[in-house]
C-alpha cells in the first residue's frame, strides 16, 4: 500500500519537497502496521508474562513515538540547520 501512495503523481517525487498533507498519508500504512505488531506483541508478552517481548513492544512505541514529530514537523525547521 505504501508503495503504491509513494508512486503517485501526488508525492511530486520529482521534485525536492512533498505536499503537507501527503506526507503524513504516505506514513499511516506504516503506523497502521507498527501498531498492529507493537498490539500484538504486547498483549501475548502479558498473557505469557514474556519479560523481554515487553521490553520489545515498549521499544518500537518508543521509536514510533520519536518518528512522529520528524514526520509532522520536519518542515518548520529549514534544510541544512541539522546537518
């Protein structure tokens, strides 16, 4: 699915800027998976009371929780400030 959205004329892949809104569209088969394994994860790390699945799922919601601000704000700060 994700393929697909970022095959789009809409991505303007050509160019070095995508839409605002496109991105965070482009992004949400991405969420919709990662919450679906961290969901899993979690809740057979608490049905079996699997210490180190948990630490795992509490991990990659880490990491999505981190990835979130790039994708809906990396436009407020100019390109090359952060390299």
């Amino acid at each position: 699915m994700r393929l697909i959205l970022l095959a789009t004329p809409f991505d303007n892949w050509d160019r070095d800027e995508t839409p605002a809104g496109y991105r965070v569209d482009r992004n949400l088969p991405l969420l919709a998976v990662g919450a679906g394994e961290i969901y899993l994860m979690r809740r057979e790390a608490t049905r079996t009371g699997d210490r180190t699945f948990r630490f795992l799922s509490d991990a990659m919601a880490a990491s999505f929780g981190c990835y979130l601000p790039v994708i809906l704000w990396a436009r407020r700060i100019p390109r090359g400030v952060c390299s």
